[in-house]
C-alpha cells in the first residue's frame, strides 16, 4: 500500500490466542462475546501485526510480534504458530533480516518484542536483524529492565538485553521525529513509555496505534484491556488519538486485530468511534 511516497506492508509476527477476559477488561462478557466468541477455553485470537515501511529506501520494521523463544508450555497456552512466524513471513513477503534497517517498538511486551531476537545455532540470542538500528522509549526501556516480580512475564529479558549488547539499541526521550516521515507519540497508559507511530507523506498519514488500541473492538474509548497499567490515562490517550485520526481522516493501523491490518475511525450517535472502510492486508 502506498502512503504519500512511503510504502506500507503488512507482516505477521504470528497468530496467538489469548484470554477473552483480559482482553476486554471490565467489560461485561455479554457484549464482548457478540464481537468475539471465545472458544472452549476462553481465548480468542489475535494477530500480531507488525509493518514494513520502506521511507526513503530504508527499510523500517515497527514491532516484531512474539518471535520463537516462548517457552513450550507458553505456546500451548497460546495456541501459537511453530518456529518464527515473523523472520517466515518477512521472506515469503520478499524481505530478508539483513535487509531491514530500523525497528520501531511500540513497547516492549513480549508479543511486540519477541521477534526482535532469536537463538542462533550456536545456542546464543542475538538480533534478529543484524543491520537494524532498534528503537524504544526511554521510559518503556527503564522499566521492562526494572526486574520488577510482576511484570517480569511481561518483559522476558532475553528480547531485550542481547538488544543491549550487540550497541544496536536506540533509546528516545519523548515525541520525537525518528527520522523524516516517522514520528513517535508517547500514549502511556498500557505500559509507562507505550508510543503510537505516526507515519506522514505527501499530506497523508497513517497511525501505528500499537496496544492502546490494538483491534476494531477495542474502538469504544471504555474498552480496554486489563493489561493496561494505567487505565485511566489509556482511556484519555486513547480519547485524544482516536479523536485527532478521525478528524483529519487518518489510517489507523491496528496490531492485533484478527481481522483487519487498518480501518478508517470515525464516530457513531454516542459520539464514541466506530471502524469504516476496513483493509485486511496492507
């Protein structure tokens, strides 16, 4: 898909399935259940869409889905795809590791940063993308390496240090311009340093929402998830983007949606947003 003079494409870093409940927060299950019915064990799937935008002939990755590490009694948990769904669907997309530039993360739990790293033959992690320069949030940064006993099964530190390690990290301090044409905007509220990317060309812009609103059913400003670690502030920043995309009429890219890779958002009789004009795959 083209955005201006930026080329967007869609990549899946795998399918997963994951708790209805704590997908949908406080929201009673009566109404969640017409959107979504879970299945025997009350999950239901998401997407981990991740996005190849070539800016200017670089080649950015924003997000990299759960990766091939998780822990074997994880992935039955998660009914998760076998080996690496991303690096597998990256080649069959006509990209190879070597060719990506930057990674962008919208933060740092493990189904964004997962795919960032891999275990090579010799045993050891290591990126996932040898050229890439990867970028994070200060903020996000800080507290994923806290060690803090309850997010450490959020922020697995072996997606992150060898990140560390290898001097491809890049952390940034706010709403910065990551390079022409890409910009972050720091949301908090799911996580401390949780950022939505704005791409922009030729008067046309896309929004990376990442986990402040990760699918079309998540659109109501009260729906959210219980993984949020401030919800009050999720529900403000989400109030605040969804309002400003649906006003300028912008892309929202959507991350987990099992459905749709973006949508257009606009507003419904309770002045709460709604999904238009859905795209499956960009």
């Amino acid at each position: 898909m083209k955005l201006g003079q930026i080329d967007l494409k869609t990549v899946s870093g795998g399918v997963c399935h994951l708790d209805a409940g704590t997908l949908y927060g406080v929201v009673p299950r009566v109404l969640w259940e017409r959107k979504t019915p879970p299945d025997e064990k009350n999950r239901i799937p998401q997407q981990t869409n991740c996005v190849v935008a070539t800016i200017d002939g670089k080649k950015v990755l924003i997000d990299t889905g759960y990766g091939s590490k998780l822990p074997e009694k994880q992935q039955r948990n998660l009914n998760s795809e076998p080996g690496d769904p991303l690096l597998r669907n990256l080649k069959e997309a006509g990209f190879e590791p070597e060719d990506i530039d930057v990674v962008v993360f919208s933060h740092l739990h493990f189904d964004h940063a997962g795919g960032g790293t891999f275990r090579n033959e010799a045993g050891e992690i290591v990126p996932s993308f040898p050229n890439a320069e990867y970028v994070a949030q200060r903020r996000e940064w800080v507290m994923a390496t806290s060690d803090l006993p309850e997010l450490r099964g959020a922020y697995p530190q072996e997606n992150l240090l060898p990140l560390h390690a290898s001097g491809q990290l890049k952390l940034i301090d706010g709403n910065v311009e990551i390079m022409p044409g890409l910009r972050s905007v720091v949301t908090g509220g799911h996580t401390e340093g949780h950022q939505a990317l704005l791409l922009e060309s030729d008067r046309k812009t896309a929004v990376f929402l990442g986990d402040i609103c990760g699918t079309r059913m998540h659109l109501p400003v009260l729906w959210c998830m219980s993984y949020d670690t401030n919800l009050l502030q999720t529900r403000r920043a989400k109030a605040d983007l969804l309002g400003e995309i649906a006003d300028n009429d912008w892309l929202a890219l959507l991350d987990h949606d099992p459905d749709y890779a973006a949508v257009r958002i606009g507003r419904d009789d309770r002045a709460d947003f709604v999904a238009s004009d859905p795209i499956e795959a960009l």
